[in-house]
C-alpha cells in the first residue's frame, strides 16, 4: 500500500464524502491544539493510529469484516481506493438526519449520557484518545455499552428488532423518535426482551442475546477483540479491575458447595470475560473458582491472574493439555460438586442453580451439562449423539435454540465438557477423565459411557446456558495440532464402547429421534392451558398425574391448545421435568406435532372442548395412538346445576348441548379418567350402554400436616381459583348468608382468610379489617397453619373439588357443602363435616371451631383418608390400570372396524352374506 503521508492519499480521503471535518475536530480533542486543519491532522496523526474519520465509517468494525484488511489503519484507503466498489461490508451509520453537532448537543443536553459512568466502564476509552460522548455515539454503543446506570439500551434493542436491524444508536433513536412514538428505554421493562417483526412474545432462550450483548460490551470497555484468539493489549488494567469486583457469588474457599475449574492455555482476554460473567452469576450454591493454567506461555501474561482476591489461581510446571489439566485441578477442589468450564465461554443467568439443581431432579444422575450457544445465538450443542458407528453429532448444531425439542430436560449420550458438572464422590469413583484420550478430546464423552456403566445417567439441561466462543482455545481444524487428536481418539472410543454403540440409532436417521432412543414409549398430553400448579388444584393432579407417566417410562410431549405460548414460569417448570412442551412459532397444533415424526403410543386428553378439536387429528395422524381422557370434572352437570340455581332456561339449553358433546368424547375415548363414583355412574346412566373403561382416579395429594393445635389457631380459610364462576358464586353466598352469624359469634381476632387467584372487584370489596383478600399466593402453608375451620360452600360445580383435598391433607378440619364434599364425603363420614343449609352450615362451622376434641377427631380423620385414598402409589397403579383399559379396548375395537371392512369388501365381491350384522364389541 502507498504510503498514508502522500499527496495522493489526501485527495482521496478530501474528495470522499466520508471525511467530516467538524465530527473529527469534535471528537479527537488534540486536533484543536495542534494547529492544523483538520484533515491535515487525520491524515499525520489519525490515519495511522485508525481514528474514525467521521460518525458514518468506523475503521475497527472494517477491519473486523473484512479479515483481509491489515487493522484499521489500512481500513479506510482499503475502503475508498478498493472496498466500495467491490461493495465490501460496513458498519451501519449510528444515526442520519442532522449535523453531528447538533446531535452531539442534544444527547448532551438530555442527561441520558453519563460521562463520568461511561468513563469508569470503559477503560479502553483513553486508548482511543476520543471524547466520551462521541466515543458512545460512534463507537460504543456498537458494543451495547450502556451510557449510564439509568436506562437500558440493550433491552430497547432487544424489544424493537427495526432498531437491531437498521444498526442505529437506540439512546439517538430514543430522543429522537422513540420516546415520541410511545417507546420505551427505562430500566423496568421485561427483563430479557427479544422480539421480531413477526414475534412479540418471549421465547426460552432469548434471555442468551443479552449475554452475548454483555460479552461485546465487555471485550469493547476493555479494548479486546472477540476476533483476536491470540493475545490483547491492556490485560493489566483488565485484571486490576476484575480484581476489585464483588462477585454477586457467594465465594467459600474453605467448604464450597461447588467447585468450578476453569483450565485455561494463554487466551486471558477470553478467561477475564468468562470471569466478568460469573462475576455477575447469582446462586444459591456457595462456590470456589479455580483457575488452571497449564503452563500456558510466559508473553500470554496468564499469572496476572493470580491478582483476583477471589479466585484461585494455580499453574502447572509442564503442559500435559486439557484432559491431564483437569485431573489435576479437581484434586485440589474442595466441594461436594465439582463443574467444568471452559475458559472460551460466558455462562448465561441461572446457569449455575440450573446445573446442580439437576441433580436433585433426576437422582440418578452421575454428570449433568449445559446448553451451547455459539457467539451469533445459534445453538452449538442440545446434548450430544453417538451413531452406531461411532461417529458423534452436537445435537440442534446451526439451529433456533428456542425450538421444543432443544428445550427440555433429557438423557443424553454425551455433553461437551465446555460446561458439565458432577459429584464429586462420582468423579473420584471413576478417576476422572481416562488418560487413554491424552491430551484432549473424547473424554468427555468416554466418562459419560464410564458413568451409564457404574449405573448413573447423564442428563442434558436446557436452562443452564453458555456461550462458548469455539475453537478459540484448540481452532476448529481437525487436521493439525491439538484437534487432530480428535480424530484418532473417535476411534479408540468407538472400539471401548462397541457394545453399547450397537445399540445407538444408525447414522443418517433421524436426529430429532436420534436424540431420544432411551425412551421407548411416547405419550402427547393436550390440555387447554399450560398447568398452573400454584394457582388452582385441577394444575396440581394434571402435573402429578404427567410426573406419575413419567416415572412408568414415558416420553412426554405437551401442548396447549388454547394458549400455545412459552411461559417463563409455567411451561419452564414442564421443560425442566423432562417434558418436551410445544409452542408458537414452532408447533400452532396438534397436526403440526404429529407431522414432526416422533411416533406416540397414547395420547392424554384434558377436558372435552379440547379433546373435540384434536380427536380427529390424532386418528389421522396417529391411528395406532391410544387415546385416554380426563374431564376435570362434568361440564355440562356443573353448567345444569348453574342454571338450575339462577333458574336460566337459556343456560339449561346451553348445558344440554355440552352433554352431547362431552358424553361423546367419553364414548370415543380408549379409556376415560373420572374423579368420582358419582360422576361415573352418572355417564354411565346417559349412555345407551355402561362404558367398561371408565378409571375412577380420585385424586393425587400427599399429607403435609401444618403445624399449630387448635387453640393456636383462629382463622377461618376460604381458597379458590376466582376465574371459575363456581367459586365466585360460593364467597358470595357464604358472605351473604352463613358470615354474619359466624362474624357474630367468633372471637374479635379470628379473620376469614380469602385466599385464591385473581379475585374479582366485587370479591376484593369485601375486604376489611376481619376479611382478608390475599389474591394470589406462592406458599398457602401459612394460610393453613392459622386457620382452625376451612369452609367450601359451594351452591354447584362438578367433579371432586381440589381445595378440599389440599386443606384435609393440611390436617385443616373442615365444613363443606353437598356438592363441594361430592366424591369426597357425605352427612355421615368422619372426616369432614357436610352442611348445605346456611344456618346449619355456620352451626356446623362453630361447632368445630369450639370443641376442640371434635376439631382433633377431624383433623386426624383427615389426614388419614387423604392417605388411604390419594397417595401417589394408589394413583400409580390407576394410571396404569388405564394403560391396559385402553390397550384392551383400542384392540377390540380394532377387530370391529378391521373385520366390518373386510365383510364390508367381501359383501361388495359378492363373496360375504352376513346373516345377522357383526354386533359392535362393548367398551
């Protein structure tokens, strides 16, 4: 290149529109007292040093494009002379419109740009020898460097994808658009917002583009690239800052809960940044971080690591390469879990919890491992597959991360040791990673084999997350260097694991598949929503009767028909149980799951509007599929009993037509969960001939007695979930009829507790000093442990009532009416009390709250017959019985339907006359 001091050089930069002169006196502080005009200046000083020449060209993300440019000092001639006409990639403009002056003095003058916080954040900021302001304008904020501690820029970019795309600086954008257009850049917005034009809803992994945002920002403050896999500039002053963090972990060097090893080969820059984000990581797990050097090169300056207070950092005497690294590191570890991370990663929030509570989730697990992101927000690895012949595959590789089958808690065959954790006892038990693979690759994946043969598993957990900047430690050419070993290790591996590898799926088939072969049984759960276990007890039996079909051996898949959306709390809780849950924008339907090949032995159905709209599908679209389901309860008795009490005749019509519709599914359905004798024997009253695969399944609840005796306790306790009807009629009429007596009568401090989900306005009125409406409550133990009387007065409904069950397990006596004690008791049982008319009811309520020795005979009542009739053994088998009610009922109607065809065919060739037509077998 010619030199940039010629004449020639000059007219170029002066005759393109790219040089700004007024941006560059403004932005460059030493050009006012040089004395010289300004381009004279930038093409001495600025040229060489790779200033920017004006707001519109940024010579460091050039160079960053366009790999051939030597630096950005050569990146602007590179530009005008070559780069333009080949129409070579450039950074985006940060703004259009008016002069930069003018925006430099409105950015200014709004006090959303703290220069003082800009300038403690950015310790590459003097490097630049720029002005911090118009640094951030230009230069920053393309590395998501927020401009003060009281907005958020990254989640204006995350929320509005125009912004992300055009490459504008939002903060600009903000002042001069946005806040007219009603958008927002404060601090309280969703926490990880992430949308497209065609998405305003959140996904699973959306939450990893703000970390990867977080990573930018941090290699940008301290002046390093993401592109450099060799060295940095400024590794002191980054190490003298790391040293004054307060990591939010709590750090335990004497009896940590866990030990996290990072081995690291040179490559500081990346190791700090992996540091930066775990000193941002919050856990419940107190934590020792041990730093690993295996005698990486003197000029790589990893010993001034040794300067952070708060992790440990040891050197080894020779290089012995990944494999013997570890080992070594783990012998000094002090927790009771040790993690294996890699120095080339950023660990996404929840990454921890997310990793060591697997193993209080699935027992058996001997190593867990995290989810792979690589530096675009592309998944890397969902867990890894071993194909028969021994060649290995990273799961969902180049994919959406947020796709169903990437998102959910499952055995794997491997995890990448970029992120795994084990027990430590588990570790010692098997040595640690085999020699045999020395110095690198195959370890991994060998003690995952070693672990499956001493009878642990290996389980794959989707939300702990990672970034891992691959190849930056060992590149990624299989054909040199330390990756060569990965090829020749494949195969040593594949000749230890022959055994097991015949059993694997054989390469070339399905991945999606591929990635589940353990589990040889399948079930799709549909419910309307997804469950809501805190909210309303009909989620509580639906999570434990999934959590029960699990534990028999199935895979399940979940959808919700009617809101088929991820939800950050309820679907999440699904993923991490191991239930593979569907949603928008990757499954609208039950049509679209079907066609996506995994092949399902039962499909459980919940309640009669969504089994209506999915039954067809599924006989189309897997008509070997058994089909089971479960109503809740009886809409249409609930809906007559409704009618009946508001004397609706419109209503009645109503219900009657839900009778049809709903004793039709019954009469479809393989094998159909009831919650009640009543509700069972009312079915089989309406149809023209008793089902015989009706399940009575009463319940699921385990007892969890509340502490306090009787006369510690003074409330009385009404729960419910307020978005059913039934519930609200009930709290009125318990208000208006049966409370002022009680309200009369009981001691000054005893409250009535109004507790439940999204109460009503006219529910919420009721409060005062003695009525206590809660709304929505995460824990109702306490709620149960002042109360001495739950009440449930409803006037209708149907099918045996949740709340119920949950206060007797409680070991709360109880006073209930005839329909809200259906299923449960009648007048004459000894483990509740039933009364329908309101002075009886409050005479009943009284008496329990005065005699104490009535209240224990209640109480232990109680308790005992929610043992002996919910249990989860006694459910158990009830699922399972249904299994064989429907295997036996799908095949008898099978030989029907296959042999009315053939005489159907038969009759059709003249070769059948049936005497007496072929009577349908009786379910």
């Amino acid at each position: 290149m010619r030199s940039l001091k010629s004449g020639g050089d000059a007219e170029v930069v002066g005759r393109s529109n790219l040089f700004d002169p007024n941006f560059y006196r403004l932005a460059y502080p030493d050009v006012e007292g040089s004395g010289l005009p300004p381009l004279s200046h930038f093409m001495r000083i600025g040229l060489p040093a790779g200033r920017h020449p004006s707001a519109s060209f940024a010579p460091d993300f050039y160079a960053c494009l366009n790999k051939d440019v030597d630096g950005p000092a050569s990146s602007f001639l590179h530009y005008l002379r070559q780069g333009r006409h080949e129409v070579r990639p450039t950074a985006p403009a940060p703004f259009s419109g008016p002069h930069f002056e003018s925006i430099l003095e409105e950015v200014r003058q709004s006090g959303w740009f703290d220069a003082d916080f800009y300038r403690t954040a950015h310790p590459a900021l003097e490097q630049s020898e720029m002005d911090p302001l118009t640094h951030y304008l230009v230069v920053g904020y393309r590395h998501y460097i927020e401009p003060s501690a009281k907005i958020s820029t990254r989640s204006y970019i995350g929320r509005y994808p125009d912004i992300r795309r055009a490459g504008l600086n939002p903060l600009v954008h903000w002042l001069r658009y946005g806040k007219h257009e009603g958008r927002s850049i404060a601090l309280e917005q969703v926490k990880f917002p992430w949308f497209e034009d065609d998405r305003g809803y959140p996904l699973p992994d959306d939450v990893v583009q703000h970390e990867i945002m977080a990573g930018q920002a941090y290699f940008g403050r301290m002046g390093f690239s993401l592109t450099d896999r060799h060295s940095a500039k400024g590794l002191g002053r980054a190490v003298e800052l790391m040293a004054q963090r307060q990591p939010e972990l709590t750090i335990d060097g004497l009896a940590p809960k866990v030990s996290i090893v990072i081995p690291i080969y040179g490559q500081v820059h990346f190791a700090l940044g992996c540091l930066d984000s775990l000193a941002r990581q919050k856990s419940k797990y107190s934590v020792e971080i041990v730093v690993a050097d295996d005698a990486s090169p003197t000029d790589s300056q990893t010993e001034l690591l040794a300067g952070i207070p708060w992790i440990r950092y040891t050197r080894r005497v020779e290089n012995g390469g990944f494999l013997e690294c570890c080992n070594w590191a783990v012998q000094s570890t002090r927790g009771e879990y040790v993690v294996l991370l890699n120095s080339d990663t950023r660990v996404v929030e929840g990454w921890l919890d997310e990793l060591i509570d697997g193993f209080d989730h699935f027992p058996q697990a001997g190593m867990v491992g995290s989810k792979l992101f690589n530096d675009d927000g592309t998944l890397q690895e969902a867990g890894g597959i071993f194909w028969r012949d021994g060649s290995a595959h990273n799961y969902g590789r180049g994919d959406d991360p947020s796709r169903p089958q990437y998102c959910f808690a499952r055995q794997a065959d491997f995890i990448s040791g970029a992120s795994i954790a084990l027990r430590r006892k588990v570790w010692d038990e098997l040595g640690g990673f085999d020699p045999f693979y020395k110095p690198a690759y195959c370890e991994d994946a060998d003690l995952a084999f070693r672990l499956r043969r001493a009878g642990h598993e290996v389980w794959f957990l989707p939300f702990s997350r990672v970034v891992h900047y691959e190849g930056v430690t060992h590149g990624r050419d299989t054909t040199q260097g330390i990756k060569a070993y990965q090829v020749e290790n494949l195969k040593k591996f594949a000749r230890r694991f022959q055994a097991e590898l015949s059993l694997h799926p054989q390469p070339g088939s399905s991945s999606l598949l591929a990635a589940s072969w353990r589990s040889k049984k399948h079930m799709l759960v549909v419910d309307a929503l997804t469950p809501t276990p805190d909210q309303d007890s009909g989620s509580i039996v639906t999570t434990e009767v999934m959590r029960t079909y699990r534990e028999q051996g199935f895979a399940e898949h979940f959808f919700a028909q009617h809101d088929p959306f991820w939800s950050h709390q309820y679907t999440t809780t699904l993923q991490r149980s191991g239930v593979c849950c569907h949603y928008q924008p990757f499954s609208a339907d039950v049509e679209k799951i079907l066609s996506a090949g995994t092949s399902f032995d039962y499909a459980l159905l919940y309640r009669y509007n969504v089994a209506s709209a999915v039954y067809e599908q599924l006989k189309a679209g897997a008509p070997s599929a058994r089909i089971l389901f479960a109503n809740v309860d009886l809409h249409y008795l609930r809906e007559m009993r409704a009618a009946t009490t508001s004397d609706d005749r419109n209503a009645v019509f109503s219900a009657m037509v839900t009778k049809t519709r709903e004793l039709e599914i019954f009469a479809r359905a393989d094998a159909s969960f009831v919650h009640t004798e009543v509700e069972r024997n009312i079915i089989q009253e309406a149809m023209p001939a008793p089902l015989k695969n009706i399940v009575v399944l009463p319940w699921l609840s385990e007892t969890s007695e509340s502490a306090g005796a009787c006369p510690e306790r003074v409330d009385i306790m009404f729960l419910a979930n307020f978005p059913h009807l039934p519930n609200v009629d009930s709290i009125k009429f318990f208000m208006q009829s049966i409370w002022p007596t009680l309200e009369r009568t009981l001691p000054a401090n005893a409250r009535l507790l109004v507790v439940g989900n999204k109460p009503p306005p006219e529910v919420l009125a009721m409060a005062s000093d003695r009525i206590i409406v809660t709304g929505y409550v995460e824990d109702l133990s306490p709620y149960f442990s002042s109360s001495r009387v739950f009440v449930a007065p409803l006037r209708y409904g149907a099918g045996i009532k949740g709340k119920l069950v949950m206060a007797l397990a409680h070991g709360v006596p109880s006073v209930a009416t005839s329909v809200a004690a259906e299923g449960i008791g009648s007048h004459d049982c000894r483990h509740l009390v039933v009364a329908d008319e309101p002075e009886r009811f409050a005479e009943s309520v009284l008496r329990v709250y005065q005699d104490e020795q009535k209240w224990i005979e209640l109480r232990e009542a109680g308790l005992a017959f929610v043992r002996d009739n919910y249990s989860r053994d006694t459910a158990s088998k009830l699922c399972a019985e249904a299994l064989k009610v429907a295997d036996e009922t799908w095949s008898r109607r099978q030989e029907f339907i296959g042999r009315a065809v053939l005489e159907r065919i038969m009759a059709d060739n003249g070769e059948f006359i049936a005497d007496v037509a072929t009577p349908f077998p009786q379910s």
